[in-house]
C-alpha cells in the first residue's frame, strides 16, 4: 500500500477492492432466479442448507478468538446465525433436519478455509467475517423480503430467522461501528493488504457455491 493508500479508511480500502467479486456474486444465475421467484422453496431450502455448513465453520472458532486481539474485537454474540439457521432448516426440513444433509463440494472448500484461517490465521478469519455478516445485514434484508413474498413465510418468522438480528436494534449504526473496527485493526499494511485479498477469496468461495447451486437447479428452457 502507498502514502496514498494509508490515507484512505481500511473499510473503505477493503470495501472497494472486493466490489467487482461482491456485484458477481450478487449477481450469480442461482441468485438472480431465487430473487426473481422463478425457483421453489426447494433451490431456497437448499442454499439454506449450505449457509449452515459456513456458519458453523465461522462460529465454532468464536470462543477460541475471542481473546484475540486481531479477530477477537469482531466476534459478538449479535451477530451469531447459527441458532437462527438451525430454527430454519427445522421449519423447511422438520425435525430431523440433520438427516441427509451434506454441503456441496463447494461449501465444503469454503467451511474448511474458514476453519484454517481461524486456526491460524486471525486476520484471514476477519475477512471471512467481515464478507458474511456485513453482507447479511445488507443484502441479506432483500433475500428476506423476497422469500416472505415468494414463500409466504410469516415476516421475520420461521424460515426467515437467518436474516433477522433481534439484539441489533440499528444495523445502519451497527455497521459504522463495524466499520470503525476495521478501520481500527490491529494489522500493518501488509496483513492489510493480506486482509483484502482473502476477502476477495471469501467472494469466489461464495460464487463457487452459487454455481453449484445453479447446476442444481436449472431453469428449464
């Protein structure tokens, strides 16, 4: 990173250095179909099902990183999604939920670079945080909005308790202070720089996973 680049906010740095792979994302054939309703709540129940593999990936290690001083600052019980999940996926599975669930390949290469960084490397962990739970309290809102209506799930109900934070009473002020954490990371510019390129990774992880979804459930011509 240049003089330049030590001037502007690390949020922003890293922010604008994943745009091109966010909008990508965002943007994936399965994630356009599901939004446009053109997908059942099957092609929904299932990306819920992979959603579960990576927060426990990311959830299981908080414990371990809380006392961290790189990683530990992001780490909130607010924001854990790992209960929610599991109340969704027994609404959409029943109660033996647990039966027969198995992540695609691609999550599965995602849950396990999640796992590896929070084994060892503190830094790698936050980019992965950052991707998932910044997102979710973003355009996570609009994935919910649009599986109440397709779905008829009960608003901010059952099957939709993902994407609902109930001990974050603004998420508008509660990303300021996320972004003022980042801003404030315990990194030099390298592992800055480290930072933003996992972060990118976190994107392609996510876009591996949409693709698997799409060949799963393809539109009929």
């Amino acid at each position: 990173m240049d003089a330049t680049a030590n001037a502007t906010p690390f949020s922003t740095l890293i922010r604008s250095a994943s745009h091109a792979r966010h909008t990508e994302a965002e943007t994936s054939t399965f994630m356009s179909d599901l939004l446009g309703g053109r997908l059942g709540v099957d092609a929904y129940t299932r990306y819920t099902e992979q959603l579960w593999f990576v927060y426990r990936a990311l959830e299981g290690a908080s414990e371990t990183l809380r006392r961290n001083p790189v990683a530990g600052p992001f780490i909130r019980r607010e924001l854990e999604r790992t209960p929610e999940l599991e109340r969704d996926l027994a609404h959409l599975r029943g109660a033996h939920w647990r039966t027969g669930l198995e992540p695609l390949p691609a999550t599965a290469a995602y849950a396990a670079r999640v796992e590896e960084c929070a084994r060892g490397w503190p830094g790698g962990f936050v980019a992965h945080h950052y991707t998932r739970y910044l997102g979710d309290l973003s355009g996570g809102q609009i994935i919910r909005d649009k599986a109440e209506k397709t779905w008829g799930f009960t608003r901010k109900g059952d099957g939709v308790r993902f994407y609902v934070f109930e001990g974050i009473a603004n998420p508008a002020a509660f990303k300021r202070s996320y972004r003022e954490l980042l801003d404030g990371v315990a990194a030099d510019d390298l592992e800055k720089q480290r930072i933003i390129d996992e972060c990118k990774r976190a994107f392609d992880f996510n876009g591996a996973v949409f693709r698997e979804l799409g060949e799963q459930f393809p539109l009929s011509a």
